[in-house]
C-alpha cells in the first residue's frame, strides 16, 4: 500500500476493500484516477463520505431517525392545504410560461419574472413572493441530475437569479419552493439566502451533505416513502421533516411526482 495514498486519503485497507469493488477498481491510484476523471471534485471529501456508509453509528442513528419518521407518517389525505397551494405553484412550473396557471392561493403569476425553470407568484396585498422551481423535465436536464449524485452539482446560476428578484422586490417577503432536482435548488438558494424552504422529494446524494444545513428551521423537507430520488436525504437525519406514505408499491414514479403533493393528477 502507498504511505501517501494512505495519509492522504485516510482510506485504512478494510475501508479500501469495501470501497474499490463498488467502484470497480483495483488501487488507490486507480481509485483516485476514476473519481477525478468521471465526477469531479475533491476525492477526499468523497473517499470520507463513502466511508461514512459503512459505519456502524451512522447506520445506527439513521435507523432510529426513520423510525422516528414511520411512527409518525402521513396519508395523502393529510396533506395540508398550504402545502398543496405551494406544490401546485411548482407544479405550473413544468408548463410554458404561458400556459401556466395565473392564479394560486391568492399569489398571481408575474410572467415577466418568471421563465422555464422559475415560477413567480406574487401576493402584492400581502407583500409576499413564492418561487417555485420545477426538476427533471426532459433530456437536457439530465446533467444536472447526475451532477447531484456525484455531489458537484452548483447552482449559481439560479442562485444570481433569485437575488436578482429580491433585488427588484426589495419590500416582499420571499419563499422558494421546488421538486426533484427543483427542490434541491430550493435547498441550495434558500440556506443562502435564509428564506423559507420547501422541498418536494428533493435529488439529493449524500455526496452533497457539505453543501446543505439540514437542521435549518427554516427548510421543510416533504418526502413519499421509498422515494428513490429523495430518501437517501432521510439518512442524514434532517430536522423539519414530513413522511408520506407511498402512492403506490409497483410504479415508483408515482411516489416521486409533484403532483402526489397537490392533491390532484
């Protein structure tokens, strides 16, 4: 074994044993060489995360957490009403600009603010914006999904956009809701920037856990039951979060869309 790689990297050769065949590699070296080539990124936070899997006490806590969250689980017909208003914004989102619903619980949609990725809803009596980003809708949006699962998925972009309208509505109370890779933007734009979080069975990894403080007060993580997309989030035991129990047992899809929150198709 290389002293350095061992140093460097912090693997031990049990660690490494458990490590190498998921990746299919057979050294450090080789190790190191797939991780930079093919995601991106510091191999060192990655090498401690991964190792993080296989540790007893993680497994442990995220098991009573879960648990926690099952005992206190909750129908589709639970759902609150506020909760639906704020699915149901994201959910436009998916549409055109100007196919989109223009009313929502009292909020009217500003199309010159708002455009494929952002829906903004503006409630001017009440000095209030919600932001609603939608996730996955076709080919193109595929990047940023696997970008979320090796944890270098950076969102700039839709980060300068949002400070952009708190810029212009300088007097507004803002709120950012999303779903799926939306909802991890949400995530990402609201811990900046402090505002009100709700994320609808968010694209998270555990590769992204340094990017997020899920013990935030002011993020709300909604989740469906054996979610593929969004239950690894369940394992780093975050603080406000709602359990749903699952739409259906044969289509996963089911349990992953926006619209299991709206309370409609």
């Amino acid at each position: 074994m290389n002293p350095v790689l061992s140093t460097a990297y912090g693997l031990s050769d049990q660690q490494f044993n458990k490590l190498g065949p998921l990746l299919r590699v057979g050294s450090r070296e080789e190790l190191v060489g797939k991780f930079q080539n093919d995601v991106g990124g510091s191999f060192g936070s990655f090498a401690t995360k991964v190792v993080k899997q296989f540790d007893p006490k993680h497994w442990l806590h995220s098991t009573k957490h879960l648990g926690e969250l099952k005992d206190n689980i909750k129908g589709k017909h639970e759902i609150t009403d506020e909760t639906k208003d704020l699915a149901r914004m994201v959910k436009e989102t998916y549409k055109g600009v100007d196919s989109r619903q223009t009313e929502v619980a009292g909020h009217t949609l500003s199309k010159e603010d708002s455009d494929d990725w952002f829906s903004v809803y503006k409630n001017d009596a009440n000095k209030k914006i919600v932001v609603g980003i939608r996730g996955t809708r076709d080919k193109a949006d595929i990047i940023p999904d696997l970008k979320i699962a090796a944890g270098t998925a950076k969102f700039d972009k839709d980060l300068n956009q949002y400070k952009g309208l708190k810029s212009k509505y300088k007097d507004y109370e803002f709120e950012v809701a999303g779903h799926s890779l939306g909802g991890s933007k949400a995530m990402f734009i609201g811990q900046d920037q402090d505002d009100k979080t709700h994320a609808f069975n968010p694209g998270y990894s555990y590769y992204l856990e340094d990017n997020y403080n899920l013990q935030r007060d002011k993020l709300n993580l909604h989740v469906v039951d054996g979610d593929h997309v969004s239950n690894q989030i369940l394992q780093e035991q975050p603080k406000n979060t709602t359990l749903y129990q699952k739409d259906s047992m044969i289509d996963p899809l089911k349990n992953h869309t926006i619209s299991y929150f709206t309370g409609k198709g």
